[in-house]
C-alpha cells in the first residue's frame, strides 16, 4: 500500500498497517525532520522493523537531492538476515512502483566467519582463527613473497578481487549475507572485502552494534560514513550494557602467561629481522618520528587493530621516544605485564581509579601515561612490521595494549577494580584485574555527535526518560506505543503468594526459606497441570536455580511435574543448551508438553523466542536484581550517582525489570500469538517496581491481578486459555481497528485535517 | 480449585497478611463477579424493566453459526455431502477426565452430552454408523463396534465411566485407522476425539500416524474440555477436521452438535457409486421370532428382503447377508442436506423500507430498547426474517416459509386462473 505522511510517499509492502505502525512512522518523521534523535519503544510482533525500513527509505525517495544513508545495527546474525529479507520485500514492491529509479543497493556486513567462500579459511573453528587464516592468505607481504615464489599459498577469491580493481562492485539491490556468498562465488570475488568496500556506497547498510560502539572496530569500517545517515539501534534495550563492555577490559593470570610467550616470540622475531633485515626496523623508526599518520596508506587487507580509545582522543602527536625503537617497545610492556603480574597476586579486593593506577604503574614500571597511550598504536605497528600474520595467537598482548591505552587515555567514567576470588566461590583462587567502564555515554557519544539522526528501538525501553540519562544525549522524540489488539491475548498477572496464603519472593532473607521453595513448586507443579504445550520459567540466577531445583527433587515435586510435562534446564555450557532447547521445541510439538528451566540474563532470556505453543506460559521466579555485591555493579552505581544523579535503587530496580520484561516478552512474537506471563514475587505487586513495566504489558495488567495466590492463579490461566482457543475475528470487528487499509488511513488523515482545521 | 477448602480454613490468617498489601484479596465466589463486573452491564428498557444481559454471548453464537452456514456455501451453493459417515468418538478417560471444572466432573459431562450426540447424529444421519473407543491408561480400547443403534452405545458408554491414567492420541488413532481402513470406499470414515487431557504420550512418532491417517482420508476432529493444545490442532489442520474448545458445558454441547450434520464430501471420495440397500418391511407384532441382533424371541421388528432374516431396529447391515437396511423415511430425512436452502443476506438496520414484522414469527423488528435487532432476508424471496428465525429456518425447518408460501400462492393463482 502507499500513502502520504505529510510531504512523504510512504510506500509499505504489505495490504494493511497497524495503527501503530503508523504513528510509529509519523514520530520517526518527525524525528527525521528535526534532524534529531529519537527514543521509540513498541512491543515486539507489530512490525518495527518494517515500519522503520519503509519510512526511511521512502523519505531517502522523496528527497533525491539530499541522499540519506541508513545504518541499521541488529545484535545477531540471525536479526540480521531477517532485517536484510524484510527490506528486501520492500524494494521489490518500491522497484515495481516507482521503476527503476526506486534502486537502492543495500549490503549486510559481518565477520569474516559469516562471509568467506574460501573453502580452506572458513572451516575454521572460531572467528578469530578464521580472521587469522585469512589474513595469512591475503596480507601485503605474503602476497608480495607470492609474487616471487608461487609455492606461497593466497586467497585467489581475494586475489581476483584486487585485480578487478575499482570495476569491483555491486550492483544495485538487496544483497543477504547468502546472496553476497553467492555473488562472490559466482564471481570470483572476496565477498568480504567486497562487502566491506561497497559499505561506503550503500544506501542501506546492516550491521551489528559492534561496527558502530568498539571505536576498535568502528575506527576501520565506520569511519568513512556520511554525516547525513541514519543510525538505527534495534533491540536496544541493553544498549547500555554494549556501550559499556566495548570499553571494558579485563585481564586474567593466562591472559598475562600469553602477553609473556607474546613477548619473548616477538624478541625472536626482532633478533631474526636485526640479522637479516635491519632496514625494516630503521624504516619503521623513521616513520613513528613523524608520527601515526601513517594508518591511511595502509594496504586494505593489513588494516586489523585499530585504536581501542576514541577517534578524537587520539592526539596527533607522535610516538614518545622511549618506545620507537622495537625493542625498547618490547621491554617496556614486559615491565608492564611484570607489574599486571604483581598486582594480580593480592589477598583482597582492590579497587583504584586510573589516575592513581597511572601513578602507580609510573611508580613502580617507570611507564608514564603518555607512554600507556600509545601503547596499542605502537604494537599495531611492530607487528606490522614484523610480518605476523597469526593475529589470533597474540590476542593475550593486545588485550595488555588495549587494557594500557584505555588507562592511559581516560581519567573518568573507570575504574580499576582487582578480585583474587570470585565471590561466590572464595576458595578458588581465580585473580582477575578488571578495567570497566561505567559511562555507557562514552562509547556512544561520537555516534550521536557525528551522525545526524540516531533512532533507539525495542520492545522494552521502560522507564523510556532513564535511556537519555545514561546515554546522556537529549531526543527529540521520545515516545512509547502499546498494541492494538483484537483481543486481550496477553494476560500478565502477579502472584504474591503460594496456595497457603504465605509471601513467596527471592528476597534474600526469603529465597532459601523452604516455604517458599515449596510455594513455588506447587505453583509450577498446578500450572503444568491447566496450561498446554510449552512453559517456560526464569529464575533469577544459575546457583539459585540449581538450588531450587535440588529442593524439589529431593521434595518429589519434580517428579509430579515430569508426570504432566519433560523438564529442561539451561546450562551455561552453550552446546548443551541447545540440544536442551531443540528437545523442549520436540515435546512441544508433538503433544508431549514441556517446561524449560531458564535463567534471566541468560542467553535464553536474550535472543530465543518462545512463540506460539513454545511459550504458552512464562514464570518469572522472582526479580531478576543484578549481583549487588559484585565490586563492578557498586563502581558503576556510585558513578551513575555522583555524574547523572541516579539513585542505585532506581537503577537496579530499572536494570532488573527490563530484564524481567525480556524475560516474559519472549512469549509473545505476534498479535495472532497469546500467552500468560505471571510474575511470582510480592515485590512486583508494589508500584515502584510494577510501574517500571513497559506499557504494553502495564495496560493488560488488571487491578484484580495484582495480589494472586496460586489458587486463583491457576482459575485465571483456566478461563484465559479457553478464551483464548476460540476462534476470533482478525481485522477487528466493531469500532476498534487494529488492520488498517490504505482507504482507512486516508479516511484517518482527511479527519485529523479536518480536526485541525476546525 | 483443590485449595478451595484449606483456603477457606486459612481466612484469618490471610486477612492479617494482607494489611500491608493492597487488600484485594477476595473470596472465591466473588471473583468471577468483580473480573466480570456484571452489574455495570445491566441496563434497563423504556418501561423499566431489566433487559437480558448476556445478548453478547448470544448474538456471537448467532454469529458464529451464520459465519458457518456462509463458509459452507460460499465455495459451492449445492456441494456434495458424506451422508453414508461411519464415526468413531474417542472419548479421553485419562485422569484429566475426573477433573472438576466442569460439574460433576468432566467424564460425566461428556457422557451426558455423548448420549445426546448420539441421538441426534442418528436422526440427521440416518444411514451412518457410530463406535466409542475409550483412552485410558494410555491404551485405546474399542468400547462398541460400529453400529446404528443408539441404545447400545449410550448404555456401554454409561456402564464404562472411570478414569485412570494419561492418555494417548497416537494409540487411539492407530486403533481407529485399523478399523476405518476396512469399510467400504463410498463410506466417510470420521474421528471425533474428546479430549481431556492437556498432553500425550505416545509410544512412537505420532506425526508418522497422523500421516497415515491422512493418506486414508479419515477426518479427524478434536473437540477440547481444557485448553488448545498444538498436536490436536495439527491433526485437525492435517486431516481436515475442525478443532474446537468448550468454554463451558452448553458450549460444550453446541459444539459437539455441531457435528451432527454431515461434512462436504472429501473430492476423491465423491465419484458417484451405486450400494445396494434392501427396504426391509415391518413385520406383524403377533408374529414372534427369533432377532438376529438380540437373539430374542419377540413380535415386531423387520424382516430383511434378501433372507428373511428379522432384526429389530433400522438402519442396521444384515448380520446374515450383509445387506445394508434402511427404510425410506431415512433416505428422505437424509435428503435436505442435499438442497439446503440459502443463507440469509445481512439487512442493513438503516433501510427504511423493511417491514417491520418478522415474516417466521411476526414479532417487531425494529430495535427494542437499547439494543439493536438484527434482521436478515432470504435471497429469492426477500421477506425479512429475525435471526431466531433464521437459526430456526437453518437448522431445523429446512424450508423457507416465504419460498413455500410464494410457491403456494403461484400455484393458488394459477388455478384460478
């Protein structure tokens, strides 16, 4: 269908919108207009995606003059692929109306892991040795020595690549990760290389958030892109949490073992390259006195380790003096690895800002801040020069070099925190010296500067005004949309006690209470019993959930449940998880039933659907609070305090129940689609914490639901279940629409006109 | 509902817990009444009096039955109709069954209205042949063979009511298969399922059975007393059954009426073939002899035409020769299946120029108090009907009284003239 927002043709693939799609489409306008940032939250299932694709490629139509570029940032792959095939949907159906001149070329960009068609190179287990295989193939100097000696193996993919020189290109269109293997096959080109080069010219570009927040990775793919671009952030619920991580490193005793061995093999290197190649070395000196300049002439396949600081950090100086020449480089980090290695070896827990570990390690190392700097920029140059092409082999040194820069370049928003033992296991000693970030607005400040519209989306972004405080960026939309539904297909409800009528809650105090345990097992134990097909529950941590499941074991109430359902757990160990989950989605589907045993926080609660009879019912044992005691949380908390005036109880009350709305918004994945979703805890039933809930589940929450006990619960999911089985009318009948036709909206439009001018 | 007692029991206590919550803790018996908030509904007409509340929950069933009559016309106005059905119900005794949610329990409800099915299938399908298999334990076991005499099943099913167990579908439909796959071509091999329970376990692959059932082109239509449940829908959406959940206990009966009459004829199946039928006469009641069926000595009954065989009621198959015996009321009963009569057009409220009566019943048709009637109009006669007289028209008059009268009326006039 086609229609007008204002001055825009919006051309939508598909014969009906949603209202709220449409005022989705209107407040992204908006945002568009203003040239601003937007904040837009609506639940999953009502089409963001497309609502966002068609909006802003159909404004890039209307305004031919200025081009307008679309970055859009998806966490998976899989997100990826779907996004790349929705667009692709679209521009057919623009193509087909607008004729040719509707062409846009739109690429995804991902790992080489994802992208290579080298038969020899993608076989590799993970993806940095994957990285590392195809660099040795396709590096300058390999190729190089090839020329000489064609006994030297080389990428021909890529080789082929290089020789079409600038005739490389893509032609216009939508091109999946699968459609780019296959166009690089067919033409025997470097689909990576290939993908990477024509980023620049693409009118839409997807990728993951990565691209965009590592300044490691953003410095090398991003850096070319216009300011006139869209940036698109989805499922940016825990945008925060990304932010923060690209800037934190942390350090472990093998961590500094590898840095070692690092070390003494690039010693080997400089002794071999003094004795046969001298001048390489004098060359490299030469070129740090003038300074780093030197990034830009690089050859394409040898740019892999860019600045972990951000771009306009990097002062343009030069190197300091002390460690131009390589060996003198090579000394300096053994010292700071020396001093890592000794700091590592405390009895408690240590926590210090970076200027007073800067002082120290001036102290103690002699390496001053300068020196730490430009640490990174240094390594990524000797080991240029040294011809190593095995990246992955030197991860542990360039961790030491990013952990060394960022100290070196940051004096707020971090903290240098040293645990000899993980909490929660006190006897094994596992030292780790964490770096961590607490500004989420650092990473993502030179987006927001450099980009001209950024667009946040998800499903949960409540409370929606906390987003712009942590980001610190001010949007010029910020709004949050509810469903339109033909029916109530979604019914949340909070249990505050068991069938005995006593509190259940994780409390701390309350959580090992055997009450409680038992509360909560014949609250599973009677659901099994009225709901079909899938259930799946989240607990709030993996030790509390082997403990309550050890309980009920030994209770034998775990054995009831088998009767009625299969019980299957998560593990952290991914492998077995998966084979978990393929068996739930088994039993589910051939009548059996099941219940799946997750933990929120947990790569379940993140990125698996558990739509239609998957996911009948969800139970969110608890709430889902971070670790209060861990050393990071409290940095970050009193950081949060001091800079953005954010108390710690509203920041983990947020934190956890964004969470808790991951958790039971995995149920539902489209307005066909309905499920229960039932949070077992009294603390939900109060109003600080309930009123963080995103809208769309708030306005299904009903007062009568508020302050169930199992009884009752299990009365509710009875009449919800029935209900919700017979069979309904799609479109809405009566006066509430939820399908609108293009005729519809017209009639909409022509009303509000009318509205307004009266 | 199992903590109905010791809740009661635990009422002090839980008053006192609730002071710091919010106090909404209500009795059982009152909570339907405050979800609902029934009395808000409530509304009174010009004169004072209380209008009926729940005309939603009726006009949805009217409704829904109109939507069925349409889409059952709409592909076709004369489609061809399985009016030989030979249907096994599977009836789910599985310890779901003893569950109390429906009064007295959930096993008694089914059995009550399977009598009533029973009843009524024989009555719209005369020719059709019935048999209860039963689950329980996990096992199917085949309570009646096929027959078409109600009595026999409704008395087996009464004397078989107990529950143990899970239950399974995959033993069920292998058993029904089993048997289906023997009766003749030009039958309709039909499963109706009442399910109980809210899982299976099965002792194999159930999709392979499910494929098997489909290749023999049985239908297979569940009908669930809890909740909807993926495999069942699966094999409805397979084999071409409707899947269903009763709300209550008269949803449950509308439901399962719902498959009295006979489904659109299966495409392959409907090649026409000729079965050979004997009209067997009623004997006279002083004359006694023995009855194949009951081996009974006793007046009355029918005497087969090709071996003089006497069985006591129709339709049955001959025990001796095999032959199918019908007597022609039957045939005729079946026969309005074939030519039913059009569904009724929507009538807009607005018009102006409808009558103001029913035709059917004569009662005003203009909207009485706060609610709008409805009004329909039969296509080729277009006299106006309200729609309890267009349910009433549909499904058990089989004839418009408006065509019939007009029909009447031509024929009066042309006598005269």
């Amino acid at each position: 269908m086609k229609f007008q927002i204002e001055d825009v043709t919006v051309y939508f693939p598909y014969d009906n919108i949603y209202p709220e799609q449409y005022s989705y489409m209107v407040e992204l306008k908006r945002a568009l207009d203003a040239k601003g940032h937007c904040l837009l939250e609506m639940p999953t299932g009502t089409g963001k995606t497309i609502a966002l694709l068609s909006l802003i490629t159909s404004y890039a139509l209307s305004k031919p003059q200025s081009p307008l570029k679309l970055l859009y940032c998806t966490r998976t792959v899989h997100e990826m692929e779907k996004t790349l095939a929705e667009l692709k949907k679209l521009h057919d159906y623009q193509v087909q109306h607008l004729g040719p001149a509707a062409r846009i070329l739109a690429v995804g960009l991902s790992s080489r892991k994802n992208l290579c068609v080298n038969p020899r190179v993608v076989s590799a287990e993970n993806r940095d040795s994957v990285d590392a295989g195809c660099r040795k193939l396709t590096a300058s100097w390999v190729r190089a020595l090839a020329e000489k000696n064609p006994n030297v193996p080389t990428c021909e993919f890529f080789e082929e690549y290089e020789r079409a020189g600038s005739g490389a290109v893509l032609p216009p269109g939508v091109y999946t990760l699968q459609d780019l293997r296959a166009f690089g096959k067919l033409k025997g080109w470097c689909p990576y290389f290939l993908a990477r080069h024509m980023v620049q010219f693409a009118n839409v570009v997807v990728y993951s958030y990565q691209y965009l927040l590592d300044p490691k990775v953003a410095g090398i793919i991003s850096k070319e892109m216009q300011r006139e671009s869209v940036v698109v952030f989805d499922e940016a619920h825990n945008i925060d949490n990304v932010c923060i991580e690209a800037l934190s490193v942390s350090v472990r005793r093998q961590t500094l073992e590898g840095a070692t061995r690092n070390l003494s093999k690039m010693e080997q290197e400089i002794q071999r390259f003094k004795a046969t190649d001298e001048s390489r070395l004098r060359a490299e000196y030469n070129r740090l006195v003038e300074g780093l300049a030197q990034r830009g002439d690089l050859q394409v396949g040898d740019t892999w380790l860019a600045n972990p600081a951000l771009p306009d950090d990097i002062l343009k100086e030069a190197v300091p003096g002390n460690i131009r020449r390589a060996d003198f480089f090579v000394r300096v980090l053994r010292r700071l690895v020396q001093y890592l290695k000794g700091r590592l070896e405390t009895d408690s827990v240590e926590k210090e800002g970076p200027v007073t570990f800067v002082a120290s390690i001036n102290n103690h190392a002699g390496i001053d801040q300068k020196t730490l700097k430009f640490c990174y920029d240094r390594l990524h140059s000797l080991l240029l020069t040294l011809e190593i092409t095995d990246t992955d082999e030197f991860l542990p040194i360039q961790t030491i070099c990013d952990f060394a820069t960022l100290v070196g370049t940051y004096a707020r928003g971090f903290s240098i925190i040293i645990e000899p033992f993980d909490d929660r296991m006190p006897d094994v000693r596992d030292p780790v010296l964490q770096l961590s970030c607490h500004d989420a607005s650092l990473a993502i400040k030179p987006v927001f500067d450099r980009f001209q519209t950024v667009v946040i989306t998800s499903g949960t972004l409540s409370p929606i005004d906390l987003y712009p405080r942590l980001l610190n960026f001010n949007p010029v939309v910020s709004r949050s949309f509810t469903m339109s539904l033909t029916r109530d297909c979604i019914c949340p409800m909070v249990l505050t006690r068991g069938s005995d009528q006593l509190p259940v809650s994780t409390k701390f105090d309350m959580r090992s209470d055997l009450g409680v345990v038992r509360n909560y097992g014949r609250l599973l134990l009677e659901m099994v019993s009225v709901v079909p097909d899938g259930i799946v529950c989240f607990f709030v941590s993996y030790s509390y959930m082997d403990e309550i499941v050890n309980s009920w074991n030994e209770t034998g109430i775990l054995k009831e449940i088998m009767q009625h359902k299969l019980v299957f757990i998560e593990t952290q160990d991914v492998v077995e998880t998966t084979l978990a989950l393929d068996n739930y989605r088994k039993a589910c589907d051939c009548g059996r039933g099941a219940v799946f045993f997750s933990v929120a926080r947990g790569k379940v609660a993140e990125g698996i659907d558990f739509d239609r009879h998957y996911g009948r019912l969800v139970i969110m044992f608890g709430v889902p609070f971070q670790y209060t005691l861990s050393k990071i949380l409290l940095a970050r908390l009193e950081y949060l305090r001091d800079t953005f005036q954010i108390k710690e109880g509203d920041f983990l009350t947020f934190d956890a129940l964004r969470q808790a709305a991951q958790c039971v918004g995995r149920v539902i994945r489209s307005k066909a689609d309905y499920g229960m979703m039932i949070f077992a805890d009294k603390r939900y039933s109060r109003h600080d914490k309930r009123s963080k809930l995103p809208g769309w589940i708030l306005s299904h929450l009903r007062d009568a639901h508020l302050n169930l006990s199992t009884d009752m619960a299990v009365y509710i999911a009875r009449e919800f279940l029935r209900r919700m089985a017979q069979p309904y009318d799609k479109a809405g009948g009566g006066g509430k629409k939820t399908l609108l036709s293009q005729e519809d909206l017209q009639k909409m439009v022509e009303g509000h006109m009318n509205e307004m001018l009266y | 509902m199992n903590n109905g007692d010791g809740k009661r029991l635990n009422g002090e206590a839980e008053e006192e817990d609730e002071d710091d919550l919010d106090g909404e803790g209500r009795e059982a018996w009152e909570r339907t009444y405050t979800d609902e908030r029934s009395w808000e509904s409530l509304q009174e007409d010009e004169s004072g009096l209380l209008c009926p509340v729940d005309d939603k929950i009726l006009h949805h069933a009217q409704y829904r039955r109109r939507l069925r009559s349409l889409s059952s016309t709409t592909t076709a106005s004369r489609i061809q109709k399985g009016l030989i059905r030979y249907l096994y119900i599977v009836i789910d005794l599985s310890k779901a069954a003893a569950e109390m949610d429906f009064k007295p329990s959930r096993m008694a409800v089914v059995a009550k209205h399977v009598e009533a099915f029973v009843r009524e299938f024989f009555d719209q399908n005369p020719l059709s042949q019935i048999s209860l298999v039963t689950i329980k334990d996990g096992v199917a076991h085949c309570l009646t063979d096929l027959g078409g005499s109600p009595e026999s099943h409704v008395k087996a099913l009464m004397g078989k009511l107990e529950s143990s167990g899970d239950s399974s579908l995959q033993n069920a439909l292998d058993l029904v298969h089993g048997y289906l796959t023997q009766i003749p071509s030009y039958g309709h091999r039909e499963v109706l399922i009442l399910y109980s329970a809210l899982s299976t376990c099965d002792p194999g692959d159930i999709m392979h059975t499910i494929q098997k059932c489909k290749n023999a082109k049985i239908r297979c239509s569940v009908i669930g007393l809890s909740a909807e449940i993926f495999i069942c829908k699966h094999i409805c959406q397979e084999t071409g059954g409707l899947y269903s959940i009763a709300l209550d206990e008269s949803h449950f009966k509308e439901l399962i009426l719902e498959h009295a009459p006979p489904p659109p004829a299966i495409a392959e199946f409907a090649i026409a073939s000729l079965i050979k039928m004997g009209f067997p006469q009623r004997a006279a009641e002083n004359v006694i002899s023995i009855c194949v069926c009951h081996k009974e000595a006793k007046g009355g009954g029918y005497t087969c035409p090709r071996c003089k065989a006497r069985v006591c009621e129709l339709p049955a198959e001959c025990r001796i020769c095999g032959l199918t015996l019908v007597s022609s009321p039957h045939l005729a009963r079946s026969y309005h299946h074939l030519f039913p009569i059009m569904p009724f057009e929507d009538v807009a409220p607005t018009q102006h120029k409808l009558p103001k009566t029913c035709f059917g019943c004569q009662q005003s048709l203009l909207s009485s108090g706060s609610r709008t009637t409805l009004s329909v109009t039969c296509p080729k006669c277009r006299r106006c009907f309200c729609f309890d007289c267009d349910i009433y028209i549909h499904e058990s008059l089989h004839n418009c009284p408006g065509c019939e009268s007009l029909r009447h009326s031509k024929s009066v006039n042309t006598a005269e003239a």
